[in-house]
C-alpha cells in the first residue's frame, strides 16, 4: 500500500511537472500546498486532469471534478486512490 | 427603509426619473446621477445587504428582478445598480464575520455609499484570475497601485473593490480581494468613454493608487471570491439588465403589432408571426436565468458552496452569459425589424437604436470568444452533458 502510494505521488508531481506549468516550483512544493497559489491557472489544471487520467488510466468524475479536488498533490492522490480502489 | 418599500418604489422610479433621463445620460455619455440619488433615497445602495447588517436583506432574484425594471428604462443606470450589488455581495458572502467590514457594510446602508469594481488590469492575460498589481507593505499597511482597463463609474464611485497579487513574489494566481475606500486611494483616468452603447456607466481605464489598511484586505481568497460570487452574481445581474433591454424591446414591437391588428381586424399582421417568435426567444432568456438563480440560490443556503466550484457549475453559468447576451442582441435586432423604421428613429415613441447599441455591449463585456473557449477546455473533462 505505502509503495502505492509513493509511486502514485511520484507520478503526480511528474504529471504536475509536465502539466501545471508551475516552473520547477513543483518539486519542491509540499504535499498539501495550494498548486492554484503556487501559479497553476485554472486552464492548466484541465491538462494536469487529462494527464491523471491518462497517466492512471481512468476517468474523473464529474463530482471530483471541482477545485479542492485538485488544489493539492496530497489532495489529487486522494483522489487518485480512491478511483483505483473503487 | 425596508424591502418592501424598496421593491414597491421601485417601477416609479425607473419609469420616472430614470427614464426621464435615460436619453440625454446616453447623447452626453453622463453619469445618470438624477436615477442614482432617487435609487439611493430608496435604499437600494443596502439592498444587498441582510437586515440584521443594516440593509434590506433582497434576495438575489430580488435584485436581478428590480436590475430588469431598471434596464428596460435606461440599461446603464441598471448595470452600475448591478455592479454595486456585486461587490457588495462579495463583501456579504466573504467578509461579514470580519467586524470592520460588518461596520463597512453599515456604512454602505447608512450613507448611500457607492462602490465600484477594479477587476480589470492592462497586462498580458485579460484574465482576472491573475494579476500583475500586487500589495506591499508600508509599515502596518499596505500600497498598491493598479493600471486598470476599465472602471465603470470609478470616478463617481465612494469605495472600489478590486484584486491583487497577495506579495511581489506571489504567483500571478495568488489573489487577495481589496477594498479601497474613498480618502485613501486616488483614480487618474485613462483615456476617454466615447463608446457606441452603455454610455451612461462612464467605463474608461484607471491608474488606482491605494493605501491598504489590514482590514481592508479579505480574509478570503480572491479565488473564492470570484468563483462563488462575483463570476456568478456578474453573469446573473448582467443577464437580468440584458432581459430588461430586451423586456422593452419586445413591448414595443407588440404595442406596434397590436396597431397593426387594429387598423384591419378580421386580419393577423404579417409582424404577429414575427412577434410570436420573439415572445418565445423573450420567455428563454428569462427561464434560462431563473433556473441559474434558483440553483445558485440553492447551493448557497446548502453547506457544502464549494459546489460553486465544480467544472458542472462553471459550465452551466458560463452558458448562461453566452446564452443571453447573444439572445438579448438577437431579440432587440428582431424588435427592430418588427417596428421598422420607426424603431430606427433616434426621436420616435418606439426608438431601439439605444436598446440595440447597448445590448452589443453583452458579448463583448468578458469576452464571449474566451468564455467558449474556457468552456471548450472544461468539456474536455467533463462527461455529463
């Protein structure tokens, strides 16, 4: 579980890397800063969301699809998790 | 002062004094000051504001009603009606358990006060979810200064709301809502508002120099401010100025029609046909911003107002604006033809050369090329249709 997890954030922050446009911000960036305060503008997170779901293989959503959802890495793991438990 | 009487006086008022001057406030390109003070002397600055923080308590369907009546009279005086309303509402939803701006909101009822919104800034986006401007400390206070693209009735106005970078370094998404109030801040104009519609509103750009006491910065993120309350308040209470633009235009044509059938009974007029089209466009428009206003209204008084911030709201009230400023422009442009030439009059009874210049203002106020594209790229996302 605890591999998961690990593996599951680092896929987030290489997403996040490619997508969120936030520079090299993002490596550094702790597990539950905002990404949104950090830069990422509403219309990158659209790619960062079409990414996970590339990345991971699944669809979000509807009711995921809202902005606390994605304001965090530790907060789009959660979600992550939960899709792959489901 | 109450709702009540607020709500009882208002057609009046907008057939009286706003109308009376709603031509010469749109030839001069003036402030419809005469409008405002009576609008004023009815409370309608409080209106916003809930009765147990000194105002009328109206509700957002309320106001979005009275912004209707208004527009149908005189479309600026009801826009600067329902700018105010938005910025009042985002102190409201945002900031009332912060006592400084409860005694603000106080003030606001007390002493008429008129506030203005410097949500714009010159700079490479247009996006008013990333700013250039941004705070900085000048001992226990803040300094700011903001180049503004446009600030309706800035110059008029007591108070402005507007948004900034919360520090120099902070990202241009990092936004706190800030509330310069007047003494303290200074607009230089710049340049003119010699503007084809919505004359009356006195729109042009604004260097805003402010000086910022710790309070007059919200608690709330501008994030959230704009997301569940001056986005969807903006597009609802623009809607209803447009719905009351068009209100008008359709009486018009249907006071026409009916002369028509009258002159030859026993005969439907060709332009019946016409108008029972532009009833139905009419009766869309308004159902479209009455179930918006009803969901928003639902949200709000459920728990969870991150609601607001889901892809599926911002879809639906993102249509909204799309949908009614282009039906307003299709409504009054169809009105025209149904009346003809005398609608082309400048000096007729039944004139829609104003109605029409201003309601080509409502694709173009927020771009509706950038709301379809922000649209396009939440479908991509998104799966209920």
């Amino acid at each position: 579980m605890s591999a998961n997890v690990d593996d599951t954030t680092l896929a987030i922050r290489n997403v996040l890397r490619e997508h969120a446009r936030l520079g090299d911000a993002v490596a550094t960036l702790e597990e539950d800063a905002s990404l949104y305060d950090a830069g990422m503008t509403s219309h990158a997170s659209v790619d960062v969301m079409l990414a996970l779901e590339s990345e991971f293989d699944l669809e979000f959503p509807d009711r995921m699809l809202r902005r606390e959802v994605f304001e965090s890495v530790a907060a789009i793991r959660d979600a992550v998790l939960e899709l792959q438990e489901a | 002062m109450t709702k009540t009487h607020l709500l009882a006086a208002l057609p009046d008022i907008a057939s009286g004094v706003v109308a009376a001057h709603a031509a010469q406030v749109d030839r001069d390109a003036r402030f419809p000051v005469e409008g405002i003070d009576a609008l004023k002397a009815a409370g309608m600055m409080g209106a916003a504001i809930p009765s147990d923080a000194g105002g009328l308590g109206c509700s957002l369907e309320e106001l979005g009603k009275m912004c209707a009546v208004l527009a149908r009279n005189c479309a600026s005086t009801a826009m600067i009606v329902a700018m105010h309303h938005i910025q009042v509402a985002s102190l409201v939803n945002h900031a009332i358990s912060q006592p400084e701006v409860r005694d603000y909101l106080l003030r606001v009822a007390g002493e008429r006060r008129l506030i203005a919104s410097g949500t714009s800034e010159v700079g490479p986006s247009g996006d008013m979810r990333q700013s250039v401007c941004f705070l900085e400390s000048m001992g226990q206070d803040f300094t700011v200064t903001k180049k503004c693209t446009t600030v309706s009735y800035g110059q008029m106005a007591d108070d402005i709301l507007f948004q900034a970078r919360r520090t120099g370094e902070a990202s241009a998404g990092d936004q706190v809502a800030i509330l310069a109030t007047r003494g303290s801040y200074v607009l230089d104009p710049l340049g003119g508002w010699d503007t084809l519609g919505m004359r009356g509103t006195c729109s042009p750009g604004g260097v805003l120099k402010a000086r910022i006491a710790p309070w007059q910065v919200l608690d709330a993120s501008f994030a959230t401010v704009a997301a569940q309350t001056q986005v969807p308040w903006s597009h609802i209470l623009w809607s209803c100025c447009w719905l009351g633009s068009a209100t008008d235009a359709v009486e018009k044509a249907s006071t026409v029609v009916r002369a028509k059938a009258r002159a030859r009974p026993g005969q439907v007029p060709h332009a019946a046909l016409d108008l029972s089209r532009l009833t139905g466009k009419l009766l869309l428009m308004r159902s479209v911003i009455q179930a918006l206003t009803r969901e928003y209204e639902m949200i709000m008084t459920s728990a969870d107002h991150a609601d607001l911030e889901s892809l599926g709201f911002a879809l639906r009230d993102n249509n909204l604006k799309l949908n009614t400023s282009e039906l307003a422009v299709e409504i009054v442009s169809d009105a025209l033809r149904i009346v003809g030439i005398s609608a082309y009059k400048n000096d007729s009874e039944v004139s829609l050369g104003r109605h029409l210049r201003d309601v080509y203002s409502a694709p173009l106020m927020i771009s509706n090329q950038r709301i379809h594209s922000t649209n396009a790229s939440m479908l991509l996302v998104h799966k209920t249709v």
